[in-house]
C-alpha cells in the first residue's frame, strides 16, 4: 500500500509538471513577441522620422523656389520702394530655408538614431529567437522524459495494485477520493501525522507488533495507519524529480 501510495504521488507529481509544459513553451512565445513588437515599433518610428525629414527638405524647397522667384521679380520693378520690399521677402524666404536646412539636419540624426534602434532591436530579437529556441527544445526533451517516467510510474502503480486484494485497492481507493496521494499516515509521538488526532495506545501497540496484519484507520481522517518508517526508495529517476518537485 505504501508503494502504491508512493506511486501515486509520484504519477501526480509528473502529472502536474507535464500540465505546466505548455504554459512554459506559452511564456517563451510570449517574450519572443515582445521582442518582435519591439522589432516592429521601432521600424515605425523609423519611417515616421523619414517622413518627417522629407517634409522638411521639401519645406526648404520651396521657401528656396520662393526666394528664387522674388529675385527674378526684382529685375522688372519699377519703384524702389517695390525693390525695398522684395528685397525684403528675399531676405526673408533665405533666412526660412537657412532655418529649414538646420531642421533637416536634426532630423537627419533623428533618422540616424532610429536606425540604429532598429538595428539593435533586430540583433535582439535574433539573440532571443536563439535562446529561446534552446529553451524550447530543452522543454520538448523535459516532457519526453518526464512522460517516459510517467508512464514507467503508471504502468508500476498497475502492477503494484494488481497484486494487491480486491479489498484492499477497494478501501484504497475509496480514501484517495477523500485524500489524494495521502491514503496512508504514519503514526508519530502518538499522532496521526495527518490530521494531528491522537491514536489510540492500544492501537499504537498493534501497529507496532509485526504479528499483528490488521489494518488500522485513523479515527478522525480514516487514513490508514502505519507505524514504521516508510523504506526509502532509491530509484535514480526520483532524484531528478523530487528537486524540480518542490
Ligand atoms: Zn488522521
């Protein structure tokens, strides 16, 4: 009983590992698409600025056409005061496109930067799709293995059971419903290790004398009790799964 105990824990535990997988592989998807968002953003922005620079070059465009014309003009007035104030609107126009050409410039860097943001996004994102390929791989050969041990454990629970009276796997059963992977208690300093109820010296004493085979329940929980301790089991598998069960 205690064996199938044991396996049933163990088949649990697997069992609970093997359910996680898929939120693991989910999360690792997760972290690739933020890094692709990022990817994508950036190349937003990028064109964006593009865009901006060449509203700009053509702002500078057509303050320089407006300047050019003004000049042309100026050859045909016939007042000096019209000749003052197309003067005037040349300075003017000049001095726009002088301010326009310092806008491109800055955004001329601006381009620059978002250039190299989308660059150091792309090489991220080709870093993180490597690592977390790695990552899923090594997940996909995890649950190969931890399936493997599940079925070893399954088809050992199988066996155990089978050799068990019909009577017994019956009331075995019936408990787990009630206390999953916990059918059995050990009885220390008195308790039902358990619940924490008190048993019985009387019982105490039964389940002590290895004479005595019949089976004692505790009075509070009716887990079946036990008084020795459980012979550790030393299967290489256990090792590996014990510590990621934790
Ligand atoms: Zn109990």
């Amino acid at each position: 009983m205690l064996e199938l105990q044991r396996l049933d824990q163990t088949t649990a535990a697997l069992r609970t590992e093997l359910e996680g997988m898929p939120k693991k592989l989910r999360e690792a998807d997760a972290k690739l698409n933020g890094a692709r968002a990022a990817v994508t953003s950036a190349k937003e922005a990028l064109t964006q600025a593009l865009g901006q620079r060449k509203k700009l070059e053509l702002d500078v465009e057509q303050w320089k056409e407006r300047a050019k014309k003004y000049r042309a003009q100026s050859s045909s007035v016939k007042t000096n005061e019209a000749y003052k104030a197309l003067q005037q609107e040349i300075t003017g126009a000049e001095a726009e496109a002088s301010k326009g050409e310092d806008r491109v410039l800055e955004q001329m860097m601006a381009v620059e930067e978002a250039e190299k943001r989308v660059k150091r996004l792309e090489a991220e994102l080709k870093e993180s799709e490597k690592t977390i390929a790695g990552e899923k791989q090594q997940l996909e050969t995890q649950f190969a293995e931890k399936k493997k041990s599940w079925e070893t454990a399954t088809a050992e629970r199988k066996a155990t059971a089978k050799k068990m009276s019909a009577d017994m796997l019956e009331l075995y059963e019936r408990i787990a419903k009630k206390h999953p992977g916990t059918v059995m208690a050990q009885v220390r300093d008195g308790q039902c290790r358990a619940c924490g109820v008190r048993v019985l010296p009387h019982t105490i004493q039964l389940l002590e004398s290895d004479t005595d085979e019949e089976l004692f329940r505790c009075e509070s929980c009716g887990r079946i009790l036990y008084s020795l301790e459980p012979i550790p089991h030393s299967s290489p598998g256990d090792a590996a799964t014990g510590a990621a069960n934790g």
